[in-house]
C-alpha cells in the first residue's frame, strides 16, 4: 500500500446460508521470505474490494532480517477494531518457529489448520483438545508446476476456504506481478487457481455477503497519521528511521515533495528534533515520527521549543519497552515520558488516536493544537495501529482554523513573548523588518532578551502555562459513548477491544459507558468529571504493567474510589474476551 484509496467493489459469491459467517478470522504463518505478509495482504485487499470490512495486524521476531513472520486477518460484515477472540483458520506455509507464536494465536477443535508440509506435525502451539489438522503439499504442487510460488498457493486456499472472490484475488495478483512481465502474471494466477481447487477439499464456513456498497478506504496506522499531518498542514519533516514509526516517513517523502514541502532522513535523532525546530522558526508546520527510545533522546530539545513557544508535532509510535524491548509488538508504556519526561514546567500537548482512521483526524488536530498554541504536540500513537491495516469507512473531512499567530509588520517596539490575554503572542519570521528577537532556551523577558528574574521567569511560566489550560478544545478531547452507570475510562488502542467487549456484555447500551481520552495532556478535570456523572462503578483499562495512565488520572483528576483498574503489559494485544470477561467479574 502506498497511499490511502478508495476501493472498488468486485462481485461477491452467494454464501450457503448453513455456512455463512459475519466474520472470518485467519492467520498465516511462515520463516522470513516465505510471503506471508504479501498473500494476507492480498487477501485483506480482496475483501475491501468485495465491500467487507477487516483488519490485519502483523507479528515478527526481532530479527533485522530473516526470521519468523504471522499475519492475522479478520474480515467482517461490520466495523473491525480488533482481531478475533480467536481464528477460523490457521495456514502455515511451513512450520519454522512457529511456537514463537504460541502465546498470540487462538487456536480451539473448530479452528481449520492447514499445514503446507506434508506429513508435518502440528507443533506446540495449542492446548488439548487439539484443532482439526489437514495438508497442503506446497513443495510437491510447485514442483509441478514450474514458476509457481507456495505463498500463492496459500493465497489461493485461503481465498477459496473463506469465500472470497477468485476474480479480486486474480485482479491484485495481476497489478502485483505486473512489472514482472506476462509469464510471472501467468504463473501467479496458475498458484493461486491450485490454491482454490484444493480448498474444495475442506469445510469451512464462509463469509456472509458483503453489506451495501459504500465508501472503504484501506489504510494502515502510521499512513492515517502521515495523512492527518498533510492535512494539518505540515510541509516539512525530518527523522531518523525507527521500527515501528518508519512507515509514516516512508509515506510522507514522495508526497510532501508534490505539495512542496520536503522531508530529510536526520542522522540521529537528536538532529531530527533539532531540524524540525529550526523549520518551524522558519515558519513551517512540522514534525518528527520516532518511538519510546527516539523520545528520550528528543526530551531536552522539546523543552526548547516549550521555552521558545515553537509549534511543533512529535508522533510518537509506541513499542514494547524499556530500552529497545520488543520493537515488533505493541504496549501503552511511553505514557509517563510523554506527560513528564521534560525538565522543568514545560507545558506541551499529549494527544492519543484511538482507532487507525483516528490516527488521522488526531495527527490533523493535533498539528492544528500544536500551531494554534504555539507550543510542541506529542501525539501518542503505536505498534498496533502504526503498522496494522485496516478496511474502514472514509474517514470525514475535517478541516481546522489552522494559523499561527505571525507578526506581519512588528516595528521597533516587538515583543516576542508579549503576555497577551491567550498566552499566545504573535510569532516574527525570519527577514521579517523589525521581528529580530532571541529565541533559545534560556528565560527571557517579553522582547526575548534572556533574563534571570524573578518577575520575568513567573510570567513567562504563567504564560505558557495558560495558553495551553485555557484553550478550547471543544469536543474532540474524548470519545464518549453510552450513558450507562458503570463508566470503562481507557485510551489509545485499549479503545477498539473495550468497545467491542461492551456490546457482548450489554447489547443494547444501557448499562455501560465508555470514555476514550483522546487529549491526555493538558488534563481536563472538569470535562471528565462531567462525563462520569451518574456513574456508581468505573473501571480503567490500559496495557501497561505499571499503570500509568490509572496512576496518571490519579493525579490529575478527582477519581471516586470505588474507581478499579485493569492493566496488563503488551506484547500479547488485548483481544474482546478477554474484556469481556474483565467486565462480567467488574459488574456482579
């Protein structure tokens, strides 16, 4: 995927109704260079084309290169945010540390395993009783046929157990090989129809027809944020490649050149930072994409462009940690370091996506925070959304006030940090007659002139503490839904299993509620205390092992306490059971 598309709906098999299913979840599993990721990614792309809904997310070793590699898939009639409770179907092109995957795949006697090694056994992956385990030849069937590759193969079983359309399977096997010339084309298509003709040997049920035609966008985390960030009216980036943020800077470099604006691959990322301040002095809107390690490094920095009231964007992809922990898996950890990792009293923006589609009206708003108040953005994004793709409805446009207060014509008499009524006071560009001012780390007066005084340090704090206390955020700081009596308070990725969990537990929407924070940072005490009225029970839901945004919200706001907690660390997602459950136990 290089770019977010609109797609096109292709015909849809009829679906025995005995057999028809809202939703299908499989995985694909195989060693590094096997084409797991390719012919799951094919199939996710099918079913968008066929007018379903899904979700993929994607797990690896970590292992620069080589090693092992799952994709999950979950395709539905409705909305997916999650992934499965567990899968239908189970295809491993081969069977090479696949136990790795032992904690992360779901596995029950109705799941279909279907291994690509003839004669291979069903290794530890799963607990008694055991799944039911048929074969594929791979080695044998491509042999046969020459030029045909096992992943297609797979690709095609797949397609063909779960109902998909051959024609949308045939029609990106076509546009991916197509570079490769007629005879790949060929040979591709000849895998993939050896593919369906052996699904016809298993039973499995099959999607349900596609619901109406609409609108779909596939889309993963990190092009959701890139996107938003265009949209906010970002021109210029610079980074330093990190896993899992890479592909945000992968999408944004050709397409910020053919808008005019430019992104520069920094040597580290302490000159990433540093770079984006200075593009932003010069008058553009910025940022930077890095994970938890990159942050730490940017920590000082960031407090400059505090002190200096220089907007800017800090997307902040979230991994296992601490240190480089798991780079490949998900967690909620970098919470603390967004809030409190600045020196001094450093008043920022900390933002939070709570869906991939919400990654872009996020990274647009927070852009739209970040120029508005003049003040440095982090926007708390991670694994699970960054590099996971989903099928989802086109997202609405948006569009935001976006302007940065500039001094057009400053005069003799300009004072950068004036103590305006906002806290925000009009910012000079470079060249512009008379906007000459200091702008570093060092406390200042109003012209800028660096200062140690008493007076002058307790204005400028008040200053830019107030600019970000007293702006209006409006609605977009939660997500809230539901008006029940029990309130579930969670964030981020947390969001999508807990709102699924919660219409298992309470169908028709009147017991629970659910608020997402969206705006972490600067806390709003009186907003959340308004939308927790009514509640008798609350329950936070995080995946952190130390609590960080329950310890965080205590600090913050006046909880109840009766308020209880559900916090686990990463790698292993959150999946809906496992809410659910949690919420069954929390309400008796």
């Amino acid at each position: 995927m290089t770019q977010a598309e609109t797609q096109k709906r292709a015909s849809v098999p009829d679906a025995t109704t005995a057999l028809a299913s809202p939703t299908i979840a499989f995985a694909m599993l195989g060693s590094g260079g096997s084409g797991v990721m390719t012919a799951a990614e094919i199939l996710l792309r099918a079913a968008a084309r066929a007018g379903y809904f899904g979700l993929m997310t994607k797990s690896f070793g970590p292992q620069i290169r080589g090693g092992e590699a799952a994709a999950f898939v979950t395709l539905s009639t409705q909305p997916v945010e999650t992934q499965a409770d567990q899968v239908d179907l189970l295809f491993a092109i081969d069977w090479k540390n696949a136990g790795r995957f032992a904690g992360e795949l779901q596995l029950s006697t109705d799941t279909l395993v279907i291994s690509g090694e003839a004669g291979a056994e069903l290794p530890d992956i799963a607990t008694a009783p055991r799944p039911r385990l048929e074969e594929i030849n791979l080695k044998a069937l491509t042999r046969s046929h020459k030029g045909t590759r096992p992943n297609m193969v797979a690709l095609g079983a797949v397609a063909g157990a779960i109902g998909l359309p051959r024609d949308a399977i045939a029609d990106l096997v076509q546009e991916r090989l197509s570079k490769k010339g007629e005879a790949a084309m060929a040979q591709g298509l000849t895998a993939v129809d050896l593919g369906f003709d052996e699904a016809a040997n298993f039973a499995l049920a099959q999607l349900a027809p596609a619901p109406e035609d609409t609108p779909r966008w596939i889309i993963s985390g990190n092009q959701a944020a890139g996107y938003g960030a265009i949209r906010g009216g970002v021109r210029f980036a610079a980074a330093y490649p990190i896993t899992p943020a890479t592909e945000i800077l992968e999408w944004l470099a050709p397409r910020l050149q053919k808008i005019g604006g430019l992104l520069v691959q920094a040597e580290d990322e302490l000159a990433s930072i540093n770079m984006i301040i200075g593009g932003s002095f010069g008058g553009a809107a910025v940022l930077t994409a890095t994970s938890g390690p990159g942050l730490a490094l940017m920590s000082e920095s960031i407090g400059l462009a505090v002190a200096a009231e220089i907007p800017l964007l800090v997307i902040d992809v979230m991994r296992g940690g601490p240190s480089t922990g798991i780079p490949t898996k998900s967690e909620q950890s970098d919470l603390n370091i967004a809030v409190y990792g600045l020196h001094g009293d450093a008043p920022h923006v900390v933002t939070a996506p709570n869906s991939i589609s919400d990654c872009l009206f996020t990274a647009q708003w927070s852009t739209h925070l970040a120029e508005s108040m003049q003040v440095p953005a982090i926007m708390l994004s991670d694994q699970s959304f960054g590099q996971a793709l989903g099928i989802v409805e086109k997202p609405a446009e948006l569009a935001f006030a976006t302007r940065r207060a500039v001094a057009e014509a400053p005069g003799q008499d300009y004072q950068r940090y004036a103590l305006t009524a906002t806290g925000v006071s009009p910012m000079a560009l470079p060249g512009t007659p008379g906007g000459q001012y200091t702008a570093d780390g060092l406390e200042h007066s109003e012209t800028g002139t660096p200062s140690s005084g008493v007076a002058d340090h307790n204005r400028q704090l008040e200053k830019r503490l107030r600019k970000v206390v007293d702006f209006e955020y409006g609605d977009h700081w939660a997500q809230i839904e539901g008006d029940g009596t029990a309130a579930i308070v969670t964030w981020g990725s947390a969001t999508g299993p807990v709102r699924q969990a919660m219409r298992r537990v309470d169908p028709e929407g009147r017991r629970l509620r659910l608020i997402s924070l969206r705006l972490i940072s600067p806390a709003q005490p009186a907003r959340l205390a308004r939308a927790l009225a009514g509640c008798s029970q609350i329950l936070v839901v995080e995946q952190s092992q130390m609590a960080q945004f329950f310890g965080y919200l205590k600090a913050q706001f006046e909880l109840p306490p009766m308020a209880d907690l559900y916090a686990r660390p990463g790698p292993q997602p959150f999946r809906a059971a496992e809410i659910a459950a949690k919420l069954e136990e929390w309400l008796s």
